[in-house]
C-alpha cells in the first residue's frame, strides 16, 4: 500500500464524464492508496466538485487547459487562474493528459518540485492539422499554432519524469519526435466483467426479431468515417441495422445526409449513455464497426477504445485496415479489416460476418477469451502502478 501522502493531480481537457482512460487510472491510483485529484472543465449545470468513486473532481468554468487553445487572448482568464488553482494543491506527481493540459502540469510540477507525467492519448498535432484542414482559417492558424505546439510538447516532454501512450506505433513515433525514450504503453483496455447478451436496441427501436445490429460507438465525426459506414447500408443484407450511438459534431449534418437516403429506416441514432451503462448497451449488437479515415498518422495508427470496448462485450469486430487495429483484428482471429474509404468494402466485411452463424461464434469465442486474458484494465492496471513505483 502507497501512503497517503503522495498525492496526484490529474489534468484532463473534459468534463471527466466520459473519459474512460483518465477514470481507469483515477481509480487504479485511489484504490493503490494515492490521493488523486482531477481536474476538469466545466460544462453548465454540472458540480464544481464532487467526489466520483475513489476520485476528488474539481471542475473549473474553462474550455481548455492550455495557454494556445482555444483563444490566447483568455490566458488571463482561463490559464493563469486555473493554474494557481493547481499548484496550490500541493501535488508530489502531476500526470498531464494529452498536449493541451502539459504545459500547466509542467508549470505546477516546477513550481512545487513534483514529478511529471505526460500521458499521450493520442498524436495530439496530427488530430489538430486534420482540424484544420477541415475550416477556411486553418491553414494560417496551423502555420502559426503547430510549431508553438511542437516545441511546447518537446520542451515539457523531454523534461518529465515518464510518458505513457497507448500502442507500439504511437511510443515509436512520440521517441523520435521528442527525442526520449522513456515511454510505456498502455493500451485503453476495459475492466474485465462478464456481461449478459441483452436487446436493448430491438426494444428501444422496435427492431424486427430477427435483426442484426452493426453497432457504431463514440464520437460522430466525418474524419472516423461515419458517412462511408452509413453508407454502406445499402449494400448490407435487408435484416441489418445500423445504430450510431453517441455525441459529435458531425452528429446532425449525418442525420441530415441520412434522411434522404433510401435507406434511412435501416440507420438509427441514439444518444451517448453513461459509462457505467455502456457494457449492456454494447452487447445488444451483433457486430462492432471501428471506422476511421487516414486523414492523419493519428487516425492511421490509431487504436480507438470502442474496439476494446466491444471485445469485452463479445462482438466480432470489422474495421479499417490500418497497422495497428489489424494487428489485433486480424491478426487474432476476431474480425474482418475494411478498407474505410469504400461502402461497398465495408458492405462485404459486415455481410461476411453476419452472413456466416458459424464464423460469427468462433469470433466472438475468440474475442471473450482474449478480453479475459490480454486486453484488460488488470494487466494494464500493473503498468501504471509499476510506472509510479518508479517515481
């Protein structure tokens, strides 16, 4: 048992609602015997504080944690009161996530001589060059903001005590750009728990009793996509559905595109649910899609969470054929890659699975076993504590 004494402060650019990473290690943490605060942004009506399993949250009424996003003109307001907020917690670790909370982690972790971990969800300046290239502004706003950004993660990196990313290609990719060579990985895998096969989206959609359901889950986004999946229903077997099961900002303009489609009643939405319900919710479908676009190296060596989320929920899996989701996919025998750009691809991945009862078993047998005995939050539990143990 750690004591009490060493205290973390976790920083992370969201409500903390539905960040299943940063609320694994939260509690993983709180339960080892740190004391372990995050700190959130606030969205209206939530609570400034509260206390979330084993988790302190304090939300403050920000957008980001960063001094460069979304407006530097709100440093005064934004970043400098959040970052005295920080420091006066007096924390022996700050643990950033991602590139946007780095810098006031770096600032406070001087400031009280604590350690520092940068915790690299993803390419964070590759998602922000494809957010770019998507508004008629983005070209300049690139060409001045990634360079501060690149040198702003080099310099703070280089500088912490430990990294931590979420897949081999992402760890080979953060050693050469930062020029360190202290990172781990862990991957985003759920906590085990043997779920019950329910049909949660045959009731709440009034499905016909035969139906199959594709099952896409998170964030509704052209770049992950979600069109080309939509449109691969015209091409699927007329006893399959599709469910988007989530929030975004591509949300309604898909809802829009979808309407007049002729296929629009085999293509349902429904909101994001909580994380605690998530499991039952996934297990009610059939088969889970992870879509994405290369319109980055983030995207193309990407391994997004609802590909564990839906191995834990015994479903087969089709998805883009890219390096490290293939890996995994097909290299273990629990699914068919896609190449994302074509419906009709898609169509045939999803056709084979569901066309075939017997392949179908022997993936999702496969998929179970795997989730009980190498992707889970247990074994990567072990990698985050053993990184803390080295502070």
């Amino acid at each position: 048992m750690i004591a009490m004494a060493n205290k973390v402060c976790m920083v992370v650019s969201n409500p903390f609602t539905h960040d299943a990473r940063v609320n694994k290690e939260a509690e993983s943490l709180a339960k080892a015997g740190y004391e372990v605060v995050v700190y959130a942004t606030r969205d209206e009506h939530m609570p400034e504080e509260e206390r979330t399993g084993s988790v302190l949250v304090k939300r403050l009424s920000v957008r980001r944690y960063s001094l460069f996003r979304p407006n530097m003109f709100r440093a005064p307001f934004d970043f400098f009161p959040s970052l005295l907020r920080i420091i006066r917690e007096k924390a022996d670790v700050y643990h950033a996530h991602d590139l946007d909370t780095l810098l006031i982690c770096f600032l406070a972790s001087r400031t009280n001589k604590a350690k520092l971990i940068y915790d690299s969800h993803e390419l964070f300046l590759e998602m922000e060059k494809s957010y770019f290239s998507e508004v008629w502004w983005g070209k300049f706003a690139a060409a001045i903001l990634i360079p501060v950004w690149r040198v702003e993660e080099r310099f703070c990196a280089r500088r912490a005590n430990y990294l931590i990313t979420v897949n081999d290609s992402l760890k080979d990719i953060l050693t050469r750009n930062l020029g360190t060579g202290n990172i781990a990985v862990l991957m985003n895998c759920p906590t085990f728990k043997k779920v019950s096969k329910g049909r949660e989206f045959h009731k709440e959609f009034s499905l016909p009793k035969g139906a199959k359901v594709v099952l896409y889950q998170g964030g509704i986004m052209w770049r992950r996509a979600v069109r080309q999946v939509a449109d691969s229903v015209e091409f699927l077997s007329e006893d399959t559905y599709l469910i988007f099961m989530g929030g975004g900002g591509d949300k309604n303009v898909l809802i829009k595109y979808v309407s007049v489609k002729e296929y629009f009643a085999r293509v349902k939405f429904h909101e994001e649910v909580s994380l605690k319900e998530l499991p039952r919710y996934t297990a009610s479908a059939d088969l889970g899609v992870v879509p994405l676009l290369n319109v980055s190296l983030n995207n193309y060596y990407g391994l997004p969470n609802k590909l564990f989320e839906y191995m834990h929920a015994g479903l087969p899996i089709v998805a883009s054929d890219f390096p490290e989701i293939k890996k995994i996919v097909v290299g273990e025998g629990i699914g068919i890659c896609f190449n994302p750009e074509d419906p009709k691809d898609i169509a045939v991945s999803i056709n084979k699975v569901l066309g075939n009862d017997k392949l179908r078993e022997k993936m999702s047998g496969k998929v179970l076993n795997l989730a009980r005995t190498k992707y889970n939050w247990e074994i990567e539990e072990k990698k985050l504590l053993n990184i803390y143990k080295e502070l």
